[in-house]
C-alpha cells in the first residue's frame, strides 16, 4: 500500500512539474518578438533589430547524455541551472 501511494506521488510531482515547464514555454513564445515582426523569419536588417530579437533569457541545452535521458532544456536564469549533474 505504502509503495503504490509513492508511486502516485511521484507521478503527481512528475505532472505538475510537466505542466510547469509547458506553461513556461508557451509564456516565452508567446512574448519571442520574432513572432510579431513582421519577417521573422529573415535576418534582421541593423544590429539594433538583433539586440531587439535576442533580448529574451538565454537557453541552456544539457549534453547529449543527459539529452538521451529526457533532460529539458532551461533557461540560464532557472534555478540550477548552471549545475551539471
């Protein structure tokens, strides 16, 4: 009985920690500004519209071993995240 309550819980914290990490996502995409400029997908045309593009949170990918495993990508300003492990 004991096992199965864990088991439950920690499906639980893996759900909500899921619906987080989405929930995040959609937020920044829904601010990138390249999905408002009008040609998004060229290059930008002065350095200026570049700092405007790329003024969002850097991203951190994990190695490809940690990849492998189903470790997400993060924002370099998340928690731990310049913690490798």
């Amino acid at each position: 009985m004991w096992r199965a309550a864990c088991r439950a819980a920690r499906r639980l914290r893996d759900i909500v920690a899921e619906c987080n990490h989405a929930q995040r996502r959609l937020t920044q995409l829904r601010l990138d500004p390249d999905r408002y400029a009008l040609n998004g997908d060229t290059a930008p045309a002065s350095y200026g519209e570049f700092l405007f593009r790329s003024s969002g949170p850097a991203w951190r990918e994990p190695a490809a071993g940690q990849r492998a495993t189903g470790a997400q990508v993060r924002p370099v300003a998340s928690r731990g995240a310049s913690q490798r492990g």
